[in-house]
C-alpha cells in the first residue's frame, strides 16, 4: 500500500523488554503484569487495575464479578463490535441492543431509557473511536435502580469527559491491547476497578476462580503457598511476555495522543469540505484518544469509496457493520434493522482511514488528495 491503514509505534526499548522477559525464568503472569497494572493504575486514577487476556475476557470478568448472569439483561449499543455483546452472552446473561447518538455514534441516556426494563442489571457503553459516552447523562437516567455501569473502553486508553478518565465514574472499564489500538502488545486487555472486594473476586475469577496465581504460590525460600478454588472462574491472565510490551509505552501515551489529534483534526477539515460525507462529532467537554479516524460516506456509496481508495493504494476499514446487520446477531438475538436506524445508518456509511503517530504529514496528504478524487468520482447523493 502507498499508505497503509495502521503501523504500531512500538521502540527499541519495547523489544529489549521483552528480550529480558525471555532471558528470565518468569513468562507468564508476574512481575512485568504487575508493573503494568500499577503503571496503568496511576495514569487512570483508579485503584485496582488487571491485565487480561483481551478487551473482550475483562468484560466477561466484570459481568461475573458483578454477579451478572441467567435471567439479567444488560444494555449493549447496536454500534459497536461484535465481542461487546457476546461477552454478555459467555457471561450467561442476555444482552439488549440499544440504538445509538446520531452525532457521535456513542450510546446516549435516550437509547438506554429505551432499552431499561425490571431485569436490566448492566449498562456496557462504548467509548467509540476514542470518545467517552455521557457517563453522567447514563447514570441520571438509571436513578436509583441497581444496575451497573462497565465501560468498554477498547478505543480509550487516554479519553477524559469533563476531566474523567475511564474507570473513575463507573463500577469498572475494559480496555484492549489488539495489534491495532493506541496501547498494544498483540494480543491483551485490562480491567479497572474502584471496588477492592469487585477487584479481588475479578482477580480470581481471571485465572479459573484460583486464590493464588503461579507467582504467589512458588516464593522461592518462602516455601509454597497452597490455594483453593471459590468462584468458578475463566481463563484470562495475561503473561509476561506480552505485558513487558506495554511497560514503556504507558508513558508515551499522551505524546503519541497529541499527534494523533493533529492528524484528526486535518482529516476533519478534509472531511467536512466534502458535500454529503459526515463524521463522528468530538463534543466540547470531551478529550478524545483519536483511536480511528472515521469518515461516514454518502448514503448508498461506502463500498465504492472504499473500492477506490484501495485501488489508489490507500489503507481503509469498516469499524463497524451495526450487530443488527450482523446474520448470527440478527438471528440469535432477533434484532430487526429497523429497530436501530442510527446503527444501521452508520454500519452503511462508516469507513475508517490510516491514523497512527508515525504517520507523516505528506502521507496523510496522499490520503487527503485520494479522499477528495474518490469523492469527486461518486455519484451525487
């Protein structure tokens, strides 16, 4: 590809890290998971921070830690992927899919009224490409009723609303580790927690419902520490190897979200200049992560945008087709396109461009100048 859709930003000292991980006894879940979850911890503001598996096993961990499960309902937004609401599943529960804000393609306080009903006992809003939902909007309409707040915040490491990070206004928040996100190792994710009792059980329930991980039963002269199983838990730790990846890259976050908002914001203007193409709204009080640089195509004409931006070379993806246009979704869950006109719209329109921090300014030029042939080249809306 001429540009391609996204290249990690890793460093000499990442690989080094996990070089010595390699060269030391410990390759699973130890000392370099810990250092991460205190690294993580202290630049969220929130206590109790777990390295994962995934994005999506955090999830399925905080359900059950929750005590979500048979006969609950939890609220999943119709825009989002797939692993948002079949976490909910593998958790036991059922989820309900809600439609989400025009502007910002975020669930909103009207989508969850909506989707409430007497078994609700989650709300999982999305922090879509990089922008955190309305949490207080969210928490105002749920009231007094007893149902939780998880944030997927797999698009938002670095996102604030009105000063809050991810993880501080809510019962917790899962975030990813994929190959493509703003904090990577590959493969990996993490949960944040304010609640030290939801913590501990989450804990236990990420390596099978064990008290004690591999690291804390063999202490060396310490002798060995036996443990038990309480919760009937999962497979979900993350180890070591992978962890020393993300060790140095916690403290470049911010740097590397400074140009990724210089890059959005070009892509913004490029975008709004174009008659009948729209994007994803960034509100005043929000300090998005810019995970993905999103652009929603003239009703009817997505793929053929995509098709020819391909054919110049250029990097593109669909983040997301809304579930309800997704057959096991719409079958399994009996979800009707028409039920969810805002998810529906943008899973038609949606594409997402290159946006990673070393981008350069004369490549995102190529992508600007082929944007704008592409769009000169569609059909009128």
């Amino acid at each position: 590809m001429a540009v391609e859709f996204y290249r990690h930003a890793l460093r000499e000292e990442d690989v080094q890290a996990v070089v010595a991980v390699l060269r030391s006894t410990f390759l699973t879940t130890g000392p370099q998971c810990r250092e991460v979850e205190a690294r993580l911890a202290g630049y969220l503001g929130v206590p109790h921070v777990l390295t994962m598996t995934s994005c999506t096993a955090a999830l399925e961990v905080a359900l059950r830690a929750f005590g979500v499960g048979p006969g609950d309902e939890v609220i999943v937004p119709a825009f989002t992927f797939v692993a948002t609401a079949t976490a909910v599943l593998h958790a036991g529960a059922t989820p309900v899919l809600a439609d989400v804000d025009a502007d910002t393609g975020c669930l909103g306080a009207a989508g969850v009224v909506r989707a409430l009903s007497p078994r609700t006992r989650c709300v999982i809003p999305v922090h879509l490409y990089g922008q955190m939902a309305d949490l207080d909007a969210i928490r105002a309409v749920l009231g007094s009723r007893p149902v939780r707040i998880l944030e997927d915040a797999a698009h938002c490491v670095e996102g604030t609303y009105r000063g809050v990070r991810p993880g501080q206004a809510s019962d917790a928040a899962a975030f990813s580790f994929y190959a493509t996100k703003n904090l990577t190792c590959g493969e990996g994710g993490a949960l944040a927690l304010r609640d030290p009792d939801l913590a501990g059980r989450a804990r236990r329930l990420r390596q099978h419902g064990m008290t004690a991980s591999a690291a804390e039963r063999y202490q060396g002269t310490k002798g060995y520490r036996h443990w038990d199983v309480v919760d009937l838990g999962v497979k979900a730790n993350l180890p070591d190897v992978l962890a020393a990846l993300l060790v140095h890259q916690i403290p470049r976050l911010d740097g590397q979200r400074v140009r990724r908002e210089a890059l959005a914001r070009r892509y913004e203007a490029a975008i709004d200049a174009l008659p009948g193409w729209g994007r994803p709204h960034v509100r005043a009080e929000a300090c998005s992560a810019y995970h993905l640089a999103t652009a929603w195509a003239p009703r009817g004409h997505r793929d053929a945008a995509l098709a020819a931006l391909a054919a110049r070379e250029i990097g593109v993806a669909v983040n997301w087709r809304a579930l309800p246009q997704l057959t096991w979704v719409r079958e399994a869950l009996r979800a009707d396109p028409a039920d969810f006109p805002v998810a529906c719209e943008l899973g038609d329109r949606t594409l997402s461009l290159p946006l990673w921090p070393d981008l350069a300014d004369a490549q995102q030029d190529e992508v600007v100048a082929a944007l704008h042939d592409v769009a000169r080249g569609l059909p009128r809306a």
